[in-house]
C-alpha cells in the first residue's frame, strides 16, 4: 500500500521523459486486488499499486505505469563524517568562541572551542596531542550535534 487509509505523504513521480516530480498522496480507498483510490495533487484517480520494497511503489494509471518513490522530509546527512582527529559537537548548540588558530600545536586536555548548549557552556578540549588542522565553525554560528567543530592532525 501507499500510505494508510486517509494517511498523506509525499511521494517522488519519475515521468515518461526521465524527470521526477513531487507530489502530495493520500490513499482513499484500496482493494485485496491491488485496485486504489487516490488523491495525487488534490486530483481523485483509480489505480493499481506494485510495493516494489519499503520505499516504492510501481503505480499503473491507465496504460501508463509510474514509480512512486518515498523521501524522507529530514535533510540529508552530512555525506563527510567524522575520522581519525575529528572532534565532533556532543550536541547541537551555537559556538560561543575559538580558543585556538589553525596551525596551533595543542596538548591533550588542552581547551580548543566552547560550546553553548541546553543554556549551559561546554568546553570541548583536545582528546589527544597535536595540530589544529581546520576549524569547521567560529563564534556565533550554530551546530547540530555530531558536527565536526575541528580537526586535529598528530603532531
């Protein structure tokens, strides 16, 4: 099934010519046959619907079959995740400031960023020796949790 009776989700429609579309689904009526009632864009249709996985549906309006493909609404994550070095944000919060430069050589224990979240300020400190390699963000800006803030490179 598409979505539960009466239940509304977004849906990507892949046209005859390559290119897809978003559009607003909700199921109105379905059978055991397959055969479906929905509402595509405000637009009532009969249909018979393919699950194809968790997050497809083969959809044949007509002579014409569609692919119906579920996306989250949620941002995509960061396709850079953290490594070897990374200090990353424990939570989302803004920076409050920098205590380092890039290229500054720091020991373990060493405050590199502070951090204010939850009304509170955080120090972030350096988990091993060695140089600050790049800074991710600076005073003022805003992180959601798991971010890299830095990267420190063995020194």
């Amino acid at each position: 099934r598409a979505g539960e009776q009466g239940g509304a989700l977004t849906a990507s429609v892949s046209q005859p010519d390559g290119t897809e579309r978003s559009v607003a689904v909700r199921v109105h009526s379905h059978s055991a046959t397959g055969e479906q009632v929905l509402e595509l864009d405000g637009h009532l249709v009969r249909c018979i619907i393919a699950a194809v996985g968790d997050y497809e549906w083969w959809v044949k309006l007509g002579d014409t079959t569609h692919v119906l493909r579920w996306h989250s609404p949620l941002p995509e994550p960061s396709e850079r995740g953290p490594r070897a070095g990374s200090l990353v944000a424990p939570m989302p919060g803004q920076v409050v400031d920098v205590l380092v430069a890039e290229g500054q050589a720091v020991q373990a224990g060493d405050a590199l960023l502070i951090l204010e979240a939850m009304k509170m300020e955080h120090m972030i400190v350096a988990s091993h020796a060695g140089i600050v390699a790049s800074i991710h963000f600076h005073a003022g800006e805003s992180v959601p949790a798991g971010a890299i803030l830095l990267d420190l490179t063995p020194g």
